[in-house]
C-alpha cells in the first residue's frame, strides 16, 4: 500500500511476494534512520549551549571568591619591558591553539 503526496511516496505496508520486497524495505530503512540522526543532531545543537552555560554558571558560582581577585589582578597588570621569554610564551601558546584547531577540524 502507498500513498502519494507531493513528490514523495509514503510506504506502508509490503507484501512478502512483491519482486521489490527487499529492496523497498531497505530503502525505508536506510531513510528512517537518518531522519533519526538528523533528529538527535539537531537536539545535540539545541542542547550544548545550554549546558555549556549552565557549567560554567556553576564554575563560576563555585568559585567566585577565588577567582575575582585574579582577574582584578590579571585587568590591572602593567609591564614595562617585554623580555624574549614573554614572546617564547605567546608562540607556545599559538601553537598549541593551532594543533587544538587543527584537532578539532580533523575530528568534525
């Protein structure tokens, strides 16, 4: 049994003796389960800023005490010479953002 709307053809029900039985099935099959991977996926992106936000809410509310002096530090800090150590410090630190971002579009 089908039913056409639009372009599409909605199965219902095959019967066991239909030449196409097999082939009819696996094609459903192979649909269903990608509208149930588009569905999680798209749930996925709804959910992780959520709980991105709720994590470092609570980060932050754990531990507010300790961490607003080191940011006054950090926002108040002044340095007269900048020595080669420094600049050996900030190529480390891009280089290992580069490695996480490369990382991370070999994994997407």
């Amino acid at each position: 049994m089908t039913a056409k709307s639009d372009y599409a053809f909605n199965v219902g029900l095959v019967r066991k003796n239909h030449m196409k039985a097999n082939q009819i099935r696996g094609k459903s099959m192979n649909v269903w389960s990608l509208v149930i991977i588009e569905k999680w996926w798209k749930l996925s992106l709804y959910l992780q800023p959520l709980v991105t936000i709720s994590i470092v809410k609570s980060v932050i509310n754990d531990y507010y005490d300790y961490l607003l002096p080191q940011l006054n530090y950090l926002s108040t800090y002044h340095k007269e010479a900048i020595a080669i150590e420094d600049y050996e410090s900030i190529f480390y630190l891009l280089r290992m953002g580069l490695f996480i971002s490369i990382l991370a579009l070999l994994f997407e």
